[in-house]
C-alpha cells in the first residue's frame, strides 16, 4: 500500500509539473517526481528503472543549478530595472537581462538620423531619454519620445523606412541590430511575445497621440 502511494504521487507531482508555466517550480516538481519513483521502485524492487528515474531526476538538478547561476548573472543597473518596470514587466529577470545584453546603449546629440525615408532599416531603436521628429518628404508628421520604438515596423515588415527619424535633442537610446534580435527571440518564445506586446501598445500610444504636440525639451 505504501509503494502504491508513492506510484501515486510520483505522478501527481509530474502532472503537477505539466500544469506550472514558471520554469524554476517546474523544475523542482520534476526532481520531486523523479526522487519519489526512485525510491517506489528501490520499494518494489525494480532497480532497472532507478537509473532512468535517477537520471530523469539528475537532469533537472543541473537545470536548477543553471537557473540559479543566470538568476544571479543577472544583476540589472538602476536605468534598466526602471526600463523593465515600465515596459517589460511581463519579462523576468533573466529573459530581460538576456534581451538588454543584446542590445547596445548609446548616447548622442541632437541632429543623428536614425532611420531616413526610403532606405533599408538594420536595426530597432527604443529611445529612453531625449526626443526625435519623424518627417515624411521634407514634412514634420510627429515627434517621439521616451518609450518609443524607432524601426520596429520595419522590424516586423522588412520594408524600407516610411519616414525620416532623427534626433532633436540630446538623446539616449537602446538599440538591436535586426540580426542579432531576429536570432534572440528565435530562441526564446516569452522574449517574441514581450516584444510583440510592447510594439503594440507603443503603436496604440503613438496613433493617439496629437502628432501637433511638440515635446517639452524642444519648447
């Protein structure tokens, strides 16, 4: 009877596991799962599946400890623990800390173009301080600021610039290179989805927004 309930709640911690989206407790109720069948099978005397339990067991043990080392890896400066508050919330740590390590901070003045109408975009740009005019055929359409994405739609579409982009004060930014972004979230599914909701709701903001209003630091 007793070998029978742990059988049982082997089992139950592996169904338990299918049904846990964070991987750190799914990890753990593996290795709970994989322990619990080798002693059931240490009961009844089948030691040709310890091994196989053992190993099942074992193999999520050193998933754990690759889990805590990247944890620990990721240490985040001020600036991006404020950016993954604001915006990608929905990232864990590590995930995030993946996604900032892609990219490449700069800093620059007022005058760099960033995206010129008509030519072939290479890289995303997520301003975090400053302002930028968008103008297309000579016209100003709009300005952005904090919180904008500058390229994602070529990003997504792979068409050239719809508008000139180009800095009118001192600006920070993160920016991707389409390669190395394409290649990150290819790897990581939760990284594409946060992306894609960012995109998104930056789209809605930018689409409400008067395209009149020039930013305070240009006033």
């Amino acid at each position: 009877m007793d070998s029978e309930i742990l059988l049982h709640l082997s089992y139950l911690l592996l169904v338990a596991a299918s049904l846990v989206r964070a991987i750190m407790p799914l990890r753990i109720l593996a290795i709970a799962s994989g322990i619990t069948a080798v002693v059931y099978d240490f009961g009844i005397n089948q030691f040709s599946m310890v091994g196989w339990e053992a190993a099942f067991a074992l193999v999520n043990i050193v998933q754990v400890g690759i889990l805590m080392y990247e944890r620990r890896m990721a240490q985040l400066t001020d600036e991006e623990a404020e950016l993954r508050s604001r915006m990608f919330d929905q990232l864990n740590v590590v995930d995030f800390h993946r996604l900032i390590r892609t990219g490449t901070w700069v800093s620059t003045q007022a005058g760099e173009v960033l995206t010129r109408q008509g030519e072939r975009v290479a890289r995303i740009v997520l301003i975090t301080d400053g302002a930028t005019k968008v103008d297309v055929d000579g016209q100003i359409v709009a300005y952005c600021n904090q919180g904008d994405f500058i390229g994602e739609m070529a990003f997504v579409s792979g068409n050239a610039a719809t508008a000139t982009v180009t800095t009118i004060a001192p600006t920070r930014y993160l920016m991707w290179t389409f390669t190395d972004l394409k290649s990150l979230i290819s790897k990581y599914p939760d990284i594409r989805t946060a992306l894609q909701s960012v995109f998104n709701q930056n789209l809605i903001e930018k689409l409400s927004r008067d395209s009149s209003d020039v930013p305070a630091i240009e006033q």
